[in-house]
C-alpha cells in the first residue's frame, strides 16, 4: 500500500468510533476502507427470502389487519 502525505481531519466522536470499530492489526486506513466497502452494496441481503416465503409473509400481514 502506498502512503499519503496528506493528514484529514476528525472529530473527538469519530475517533473514538474508529477506534471502536478498529479491529487487531488494522490501521486507521485499514478500518476506513473496510467500512467504505461494507457500505458500498446498499442491497446486500436484498431479495433474500423465497417467493413463497414472501407470499406467505404478505398473507399473514393482511390477514392481520
């Protein structure tokens, strides 16, 4: 990995949020790029459940009303 003269600046909370995010052996850039990357695919998890599964789910929740 190649390293960056140039320093960004947090706050108190988010330093402390890192750090309790940092995991053994990560750097700061290490947790941030971890982070960024867990938070890119928005619809991870997405359209898990079955199609009846889902149809099941939908009956119960009218059915409920």
């Amino acid at each position: 990995m190649a390293t960056a003269d140039e320093q960004i600046r947090v706050s108190d909370s988010v330093k402390r949020e890192l750090d309790r995010r940092r995991r053994d052996g990560e750097s700061y850039n290490d947790v941030l790029q971890r982070l960024l990357e867990d938070d890119r695919d928005l619809l991870a998890g997405f359209g898990r459940w079955s199609d009846d599964h889902a149809d099941r789910v939908r009956a119960a929740r009218k059915q409920s009303r």
